[in-house]
C-alpha cells in the first residue's frame, strides 16, 4: 500500500494513466486528516482509520461514504443532544396541551376574572379562619402570660404546668403564622398563574383570531422551547450558513474553555476543568419539516459547584439569549 499526494491520483484518476499498484485498484480510498492533508489510496493505514473518508471508483467517483470517527465528548454530546431534543418536545407539548385547555375552557376574558374572582374569594374566607386561629392562640396566651404575672408578683414560683402552657401555645402560633404564611404565598402563585393566563389568552385570540388561535399557539410553544434550551431554527439553507458563524461567535464569547472542534456541523469547546468553567457546543441537526436546527449544549465541571452553575440563573440566561443573539446577528448583517 502506498499513498499518493492529491493533485497527482487526482490526475492519475480522471486521465486513467497507471500509477503503479494503484492504477490496478478498482476503488481507492480519500481521507483529510486533522490538518487538512487529502489522502488516496486503496487501503487506510491502522493510524488513519479514524478519519472520515470517501470511497471511489475507477473513474473517481464516489460510491460511498464514511464518517469521521467520533471522539468520547463527541459520544456524549450525542447523548445530550437526544435529551435536549426530548426535552424540546416535551415543553413544546405541555404548552400546547395547556393552550388548548385555555382555549376549549373560557369563552372570553369576562369568564376567566370571574373564576379568579371566586378562587381568591374562597382563599381569602380560608385566611380568615386561619387569621382567626391565630388571634385566638394569642388570647390564649396572653391568658396564660397574665396567670403566670400573678405568680410572679405574689413572690410564688410560676407551676411548671403553665409554663408548659405557655410554650405549647407559643409552638401552635408559630405553627398558625407559617400556616399563614404558606397561604398567602399560594393565593399569591394562584392570582400570578390566572394573570398568565389571562393574558396568555388575550394573546392567542386577539393576535391571531379564535380560528388562527391554535396555530399561533403551536409556534409560541416552539419558540418558548427554543428559549429555555438554547435553540435556533433555520428558515433555509443561506440562513443557517450565516447563523452558523454567528453562533462560533456566540460560543467563542461566553465558552471559558478553548476550541476543541469546529466543522460545518459541529462546534465544540474542551471539557470543563475548573468549578467555574462553561464549555459550549453547537450542532447543526435536522429538525422538523427538514429545517435544520441549531442546538446549544452547555456542560459544567462534573461537581456538585459544577452542577449548581449548569442549573443557575446564569446559564438559562445564556440558553435564552442564544436564538435573540443569532436574530439579531441577522439582522445588522443584512
């Protein structure tokens, strides 16, 4: 086996002149190794194997095709992109199975105030008791405190008896305050999800029309998706050519770690080292209807500061800002 430079098989190829045992082989091998050397030869040394490569006829066409082999961080980006793309679905069928309730459940907004109307009415009667539990612990305690004074002026020791009186009713209004507490925190997260929805309503059926409302409502989910993973959908082919160096760009800003590999398909920074390292990927997969889709994955040092850094306000921020970066990258290069 021997490997031939580019121009020379290339012209050894389309000429059909011989070229020693090559000229006999009925297929060759091409491969690019990492520094961008073109291989031909009819057969791929042990230490080349790993390279992507492309199988030719005796008229130098291709007949077939391999991939490069993947590295271990490549194998387990994989696996991450599987999980995002599930996890893509599922928010996007929540939102539209919540939608859908929305829009089959109230006929306008009239009916929606009037239900939270109720709702809050039946919390605030529920505070009531519980406002009153309290004021009544407190009389009692204050009962108590004003039998234990009488002891105290007389010169008497308090009994023991109302001392654990005391102390059992000062347990039960910390008991009732929490309670209270843990009330007006959920009336509080009830009026907050029924204003969502409210205007979550208002948007669908006044944006686009109680008949459009479903579609509108399909597209919204996608986009809220794309936000909380880190998500662009290319409109064509020219679009995704120039998102995708928008997005090197993205990952060259807030990756901590160096460049690892970079193609047309595959952006990837070197592993976390450090508890405070960010190490960003890109993909270009094939989404839905054909449209490819740009995919963020970011990885943590495998720690328990690494794993609280991946799940903090800092890195949704940087998911959500990853499709507005990408638009608006569009945008100023129009």
């Amino acid at each position: 086996m021997r490997t031939i430079p580019f121009l020379t098989s290339l012209i050894l190829i389309l000429v059909g002149l011989p070229a020693g045992q090559t000229a006999h082989a009925k297929q060759l091998y091409k491969w690019v190794d990492e520094h961008g050397n073109t291989y031909f030869s009819d057969q791929v040394p042990p230490e080349h194997v790993q390279y992507g490569r492309q199988t030719l006829n005796e008229k130098g066409r291709v007949v077939n095709s391999l991939e490069q082999a993947k590295t271990k961080e490549q194998q387990e980006l994989d696996k991450r992109l599987q999980k995002l793309r599930a996890e893509q679905q599922k928010i996007i069928a929540e939102q539209k199975s919540h939608d859908k309730v929305l829009l089959s459940t109230f006929r306008s907004e009239a009916d929606m105030e009037t239900m939270l109307k109720g709702k809050l009415q039946t919390l605030d009667a529920q505070e009531g008791v519980l406002q009153g539990n309290l004021k009544r612990l407190q009389n009692l305690l204050e009962g108590k405190h004003k039998k234990a004074a009488v002891f105290e002026r007389n010169g008497q020791k308090t009994p023991q008896a109302v001392l654990d009186e005391i102390k059992g009713l000062e347990g039960q209004i910390d008991q009732a305050k929490a309670e209270i507490s843990k009330h007006l925190e959920q009336r509080a997260e009830t009026q907050n999800s029924f204003k969502a929805d409210i205007e979550r309503y208002r948007f669908l059926t006044q944006s686009a029309g109680q008949g459009q409302a479903q579609n509108l409502s399909d597209k919204t989910a996608q986009i809220k998706a794309a936000d909380e993973l880190g998500l662009y959908d290319c409109d064509n082919d020219s679009d995704c050519t120039k998102a995708w160096e928008i997005a090197r760009r993205f990952i060259e800003h807030y990756s901590t770690t160096g460049n690892d590999v970079a193609n047309d398909k595959l952006i990837l920074s070197r592993a976390p080292v450090n508890t405070s390292d960010l190490s960003l990927s890109v993909s270009k997969v094939q989404g839905r209807d054909n449209h490819q889709q740009l995919f963020l994955d970011i990885r943590c040092q495998q720690s328990s500061a690494g794993d609280e850094l991946c799940a903090g306000e800092k890195v949704k921020a940087i998911r959500k800002s990853f499709r507005q970066f990408i638009e608006q990258g569009l945008a100023a290069d129009q």
